[in-house]
C-alpha cells in the first residue's frame, strides 16, 4: 500500500470552478433534516494512470472507488487532477475487512464509490458526496440482486462495526434491491454547531 504518494489539501484553497462542484467545509441538509458538513480535505489525484495503481487497501485501489458515470461535472469527470476526500481511505480499509469476512473478491459498481456533490444522481444529499459509501453489485460469483444475498451480505458488513449503516433489500425508499449499500456515517451537526458554521 503506498498511500503515503496521495497529497492532502485544503478544499478552500483550491481555485474557484473546483471549489464550486466540491463545497469544500458548506453544510448541507439531508432528506430528513439533519444538517451535514460536506469534506474539506481532499487527497489530490494527479492522473487516473495513478488511481488505477493505487492500492488504498491490499484488495482495493484509488480507481475502483473513482468510477463514476457521465453525471458527474466534466471538469471533476474528465480533467486530472481529481480530488477525493480524505475519508476514502476509512472507506477501503472497511472494504478490506468486509472481503476478508466474506472470503470472495467485492465489485464496487460504477458510481458506487465518491460522487461530488455535484453529481446528478442524487447529488450532495447523497453519503457518497463523504467518500464513505459504498454500493457492491457482486461478491465473488453471487450478483446482490435479490433479498436472499442482499441480506446475508448485509448481515455480515454489519457485525464488523456497530457504526455501520447498510439497507435492507426492498422497492421502497431506503432500501436497495440491486446492490449492497454500505455507508460508513457522517458527521451530524447540531443546530449550534450549524449556526456556528453559517
């Protein structure tokens, strides 16, 4: 692993059209009202020749959790450097531990990793906007389709740490029914701490 070639950054000295997609430090009210600080510190993405290479985690490189679709802004979609929060280091050690539980490799799906919050699926609203989510559409041979594998991947990614969230398969709001969404939390604030920020 050779994390130690990823540079950290201040968010808010980055130039201004990065600043405008990543928010770096803004607050951002999630669906159910809970007030969020969105990263500012990013670890620095010079070339995607770079994230394919590397390893965040013996099983797990930079790239596989950068892959994002056409709904990202082309300036964070096309153009080097990227930037990543820094959390997303939390996230690929999690992953580790979670194939070690399972014993068979995990395939992040595409736009399953780090979205900006300018991504248009669901944009900061999203726990992906953290660097700290992810979305697996297949361990080893079994694709996460169904209530059967989605439940007993949930299962075991959850007993690994009680802070972890991972839904439920289901067709309803907050459920999954095609991949196994791990998120491992954000930071809530309270309405002092908010207002502090403003």
């Amino acid at each position: 692993m050779r994390v130690e070639v990823l540079r950290a950054i201040d968010g808010l000295d980055l130039p201004e059209e990065y600043r405008a997609f990543l928010r770096p430090g803004e607050t951002e009210t999630d669906s159910s009202g809970n007030v969020h600080r969105l990263p500012r510190f990013f670890y620095e993405v010079r070339s995607w020749q770079e994230a394919q290479e590397l390893r965040l985690a013996p099983h797990f490189t930079l790239a596989e959790l950068l892959l994002v679709g056409c709904r990202e802004a082309r300036l964070l979609l096309s153009e080097f450097p990227h930037y990543v929060p820094c959390a997303i280091l939390l996230l690929a050690r999690f992953l580790e531990d979670f194939r070690r539980e399972v014993g068979a490799p995990v395939f992040i799906a595409a736009n399953g990793g780090y979205r900006s919050p300018a991504h248009q699926i669901e944009g900061a609203k999203s726990i992906h906007a953290w660097g700290t989510a992810a979305n697996i559409y297949r361990i080893g041979d079994t694709f996460l389709c169904d209530t059967k594998s989605v439940e007993k991947y949930r299962t075991i990614a959850a007993s690994l740490s009680p802070t972890v969230f991972v839904r439920t398969f289901g067709r309803e709001k907050g459920q999954t029914s095609d991949h196994l969404h791990i998120d491992l939390g954000y930071v809530r604030l309270t309405p002092r701490e908010c207002s502090e920020a403003s």
